[in-house]
C-alpha cells in the first residue's frame, strides 16, 4: 500500500469518511496519520498489511470488541472507531497526544526529564493503575514497553497509547513482545514451546517500566551485557532469559551497572528509600525471574508502594530541594545539601505514614483501597500568627473525630483544623483510625 496524501477519504465502520490532514508517524506495524472525522480531528492508526498476514481479520475483531466494551480507564488512548477495510488493510481511530506529552523513550535518552520527584511517582501510580484497570476487565496488554508512553514532565501524568493488542486474558494475537521488556520464561522457550504473554507476564514488564522511570537504566543491563560487541538473538535469550540476572542482586555481584554507562541507576539507587530498594530486589528476585510467576509484585501492592514513597518525599526546609525522608535510620540528611533534616511527627493511617509537615497532603487511599490516589481529602496546615501551630484541615465532606490522650473526643466538619499533637487520634469513619507518632 502506498501511503494515503492529504485528502484522501475512507469509509468508517460506524458511517461517513474521515479525511486525511498529514502524517504523524511510522512504527512496526503501520502508520499513524492526523485525520478528521465528523468536524474533530483524530490519530489514524492505519496497519502495513503484510505485518499481519493471515492474522488481520482477528486483529480486526479484537479491536472491534475492545472498542464496544471502552477503555478501562482515562489514561489509554483507546481505540474509538474502526475503517471499513481497504486495500487489504484496516485502521483505527483515537485521541491525538496532547503537545505536552512526550514519548518515555525521550526521557530515557535524557532529551526530556521530569520536572521532580512527585511527578517521576505519579508516572508510576498513573501506568500502574491503568494497568490494573485493564486486568480487573479481564484483560492483559501482552506487548508492554517504552513506547507505550507519553508522559507530560511537569506533572508525570501519562497516556497508555498503542492498546490495539490488548486482548482478552489467555488470549493472544500473535504480538510476543519487544525482547528487553518481554518476561523471560517467553523470551527463553524454544521454538516448539506455546508460552504466551499474559497478565503474569504483563507484571514482569510493568517491573521493568517501573524501574526505569525511577532509575532510567534497565534492570537486568550491567557488565555482563557489555561483554560483546552486538546483541545477537543468542545473547538476548541468555541475558533476558535463561540467564536474566538483576544488577542489583545481593547474592551475585557479576552484573553490577558499570561506571560511565549506567550512570543514572549507579547515582539514583542509593539514594531512595530502603523499601523502593527492598520491592525492586523482589520483583527481580530469580524467584520472579526464572521460577515463580505468582510472587511478581502486584499493581495493588505497586501502588501503595509509590503511594508510601509519595508520603516521604519533602521539601528540605534547608535548602527547598526535594528529599526523602528514610524510615530505617534515626537520623536522616537531605540528598542534595546533606544538612541533617529535624525530626518530624508522622501521621499513622494504616500502612501509611505521613509526615506533619505543611502543605503535606491525605488523600482518599491512604483510607481505603481505591485506584483514586489523587483524590485529596485532608491537608496539614499551621496557624497564620503561630508558626509552630500546625494541624491537619478537614477537606472532605465527612465529619472527623479527634480523640485526645485523656479521652476526651472534638468533632471536625469539612473546612475545620485539627490541632495536632503526639498521641492524637483521628477517627475517619469506617473504623479507621489514625494517630499521631514521632
């Protein structure tokens, strides 16, 4: 197929033409065209025949299915509308990427970078609770890899684009997957194997996402993959698959990140907190990797993880850079000017701790299990005339209760302050209870 010129019409499946306006792009698959259709203007991706042979009328099916069910959440450019087939090919409708968003490869190549640390963690929380979303309708993504994603650096918010090869769980359209990201029990089966991506190893490649967007080099690439001139599809199965090893593996040191190479991971891994550490070590523990599918961290547990991770990220009151606060030492620096930082109260909510820090925020997920991290419903605010007076607003429409040490118990309406000190009780309804701990 030749490609389409400005102008040109093609028939939708639901009624009318959409009318090419210009080329965006060109992946493996196809070809992706800015068009309009009905007075708005959409991304056409349209699909090189011969990249889906014999496979085209399911992949046709699929994307019908995928888009009379609609997206599972707001973060998937999600297929729309369909074209009627034409010259032995097809293609589908989406949203255009706002300008904004740009393509994670870029970060990964250091051509764009993230405004600061909460938005490297709302990247995180934002792909990862998507995916779950995904997984609850019952589906597996099966091909997940860096350009999967455009990530707007200010604020770390993302668009999953690309979802053409989501299909049902167990269900697979012939996409394996892009080595680097791929699990290894696929990357590793021979030719005779049936292994197909699924959800299982839809978690592996989330890991390996994740990983890069906090250390922006890949997990399992250190010295032993630079020990030859080019990777051949031999190396790719040993290094990616039967002999995948982490870099920061605690019991074998020989594919440590090398210096001059992998410098940001070398510079970065140290510094976050021992738990980040702690959940990158289980996700490429050789359990995960080689022999245990089930112990993959799960999307819930990755996103009370960033979510714990959001909590301890502050300000400096020192030098006003950003900072983790580090929950195995008593005593903690700022990471940039290495000033010892004071001591703070923390509120306990559950498995969360909050830092009694002004303008630190409580949102809706620190109280229950809900995907709506952002949904803010309490602040930690300090008096106008007293500095040192600092309490917790209720921002909710739910009325709390404080109970202090004595007993004794205050209730709080929707714009009211909490006066907080060590010791306190906030009852939030539902029989959770937070208190207040040095």
């Amino acid at each position: 197929m030749n490609e389409f010129i400005k102008g040109q019409k093609i028939d939708v499946v639901s009624g009318g033409q959409l009318e090419i306006i210009e080329k965006l792009g060109e992946g493996g698959q196809g070809i992706v065209y800015r068009v309009e259709y009905e007075g708005k203007e959409y991304a056409l991706k349209w699909y090189f025949e011969k990249k889906l042979g014999d496979r085209i009328d399911s992949f046709y099916m699929n994307i019908q299915n995928n888009i009379k069910e609609g997206s599972p959440d707001n973060v998937f450019l999600w297929p729309q509308k369909i074209t009627e087939y034409y010259e032995d090919s097809f293609g589908y409708l989406m949203d255009l990427r706002p300008k904004e968003y740009k393509d994670f490869s870029q970060f990964l190549l250091a051509k764009e970078k993230f405004a600061n640390i909460y938005a490297v963690i709302n990247a995180a929380l934002s792909i990862t609770k998507g995916l779950r979303k995904l997984y609850q309708r019952g589906y597996s993504y099966q091909d997940l890899n860096d350009g999967n994603f455009f990530i707007n650096p200010k604020n770390g918010d993302v668009l999953i684009c690309d979802n053409d090869n989501v299909a049902p769980n167990n269900e697979n359209l012939g996409i394996m997957g892009k080595c680097r990201y791929m699990a290894p029990e696929l990357v590793a089966q021979s030719s005779d194997e049936i292994k197909k991506p699924d959800i299982k190893t839809d978690r592996f490649s989330l890991s390996v996402i994740l990983y890069l967007i906090l250390f922006l080099n890949h997990p399992l690439e250190g010295k032993r993959t630079l020990k030859k001139p080019c990777m051949t599809e031999e190396l790719e199965r040993k290094f990616y698959g039967e002999e995948a090893l982490f870099v920061w593996d605690d019991s074998d040191d020989s594919n440590r990140p090398v210096r001059g190479v992998h410098s940001n991971e070398i510079a970065l891994w140290p510094i976050y907190p021992k738990f980040i550490r702690d959940n990158f070590k289980k996700a490429f523990s050789k359990e995960c990797l080689k022999t245990d599918r089930d112990q993959r961290i799960l999307e819930k547990e990755w996103i009370r993880i960033f979510i714990e991770l959001r909590n301890r990220t502050i300000k400096c009151p020192l030098c006003g850079e950003e900072t983790f606060l580090y929950e195995d030492i008593d005593e903690v620096s700022c990471i940039n000017c290495n000033k010892k930082l004071p001591q703070y109260l923390t509120l306990k909510i559950k498995k969360y701790n909050i830092p009694i820090i002004e303008g630190e925020k409580v949102y809706t997920c620190h109280l229950k299990d809900t995907d709506n991290f952002n949904d803010e419903i309490g602040e930690i605010v300090t008096s106008k005339v007293n500095k040192s007076a600092i309490g917790l607003k209720n921002k909710s429409i739910n009325t709390w209760k404080a109970i202090l040490p004595n007993g004794l118990t205050k209730s709080y309406m929707n714009g009211e302050v909490i006066k907080l000190g060590k010791g306190l009780k906030i009852d939030f309804g539902d029989n959770v209870v937070g208190e207040i701990m040095l």
